[in-house]
C-alpha cells in the first residue's frame, strides 16, 4: 500500500513537472509569435580582404581583388550582420539562391541577434 502511495505522489509531481514545463513553453512560443514578423535583413558574404586606400582607388572595370575564401568554401548567412548559418549558392530560375548547409544553434542565434 505504501508502494502505491509513493506511486501516486510520484505521479502528481510528475503532472505538476510537466504542465509547469507546458506553461513556460506556451509563454516563450508567444513570444516568439510577437517577434515572427519582424524583418530582418538577410545577407550572403562571399569573402572579404583589407586593402589600402590607394589600391582601392585603382579598381576599375575589370578589376580583380582575392578575397580570403577558398572556392568551394561555404559562404557566410547574416541576419542583421550576425552570422546565423553557412550555405551554398543555387540557381532558382534566372534568380540566385542559397542553399543552408550548417545552421547555428537556435538560441545562440536568437542570443547573437
């Protein structure tokens, strides 16, 4: 009889466990609604390099500058500057796309926005 009484209590906290985790899941999942239409700027960068001012004052039509990424190197995702993924470029029709190939963590990504 004990048995079942330790059994039960351990069942009402159970019930108590969940439906906490329930409330606080609810409560950030709502948050999350209010902050879902917000746009963010979302950005692909090949590569970058410094250079002197009188070089770039040089460019013209034609131009070359190496950047400091191997070709074939996944390209940096940016939302609003911060980093958030890698990917690949693909054709979409006529247009370009992205294709994600890593994906940060979630909540380092909401941490980092």
């Amino acid at each position: 009889m004990a048995e079942e009484n330790q059994e039960e209590v351990a069942t009402e906290e159970n019930i108590e466990a969940v439906a906490e985790t329930e409330t606080k899941e609810r409560g950030s999942s709502e948050n999350l609604r209010v902050l879902e239409n917000i746009e963010v700027k979302l950005t692909v960068e090949v590569g970058s390099t410094e250079i002197k001012i009188r070089d770039l004052l040089r460019l013209n039509e034609g131009s070359v500058v190496e950047l400091d990424r191997l070709a074939g190197d996944p390209l940096d995702i940016l939302a609003n500057g911060t980093t958030i993924a890698k990917g690949e470029v693909v054709m979409v029709g006529e247009r370009f796309g992205i294709r994600f190939t890593e994906v940060a963590d979630p909540e380092e990504r909401v941490q980092n926005l």
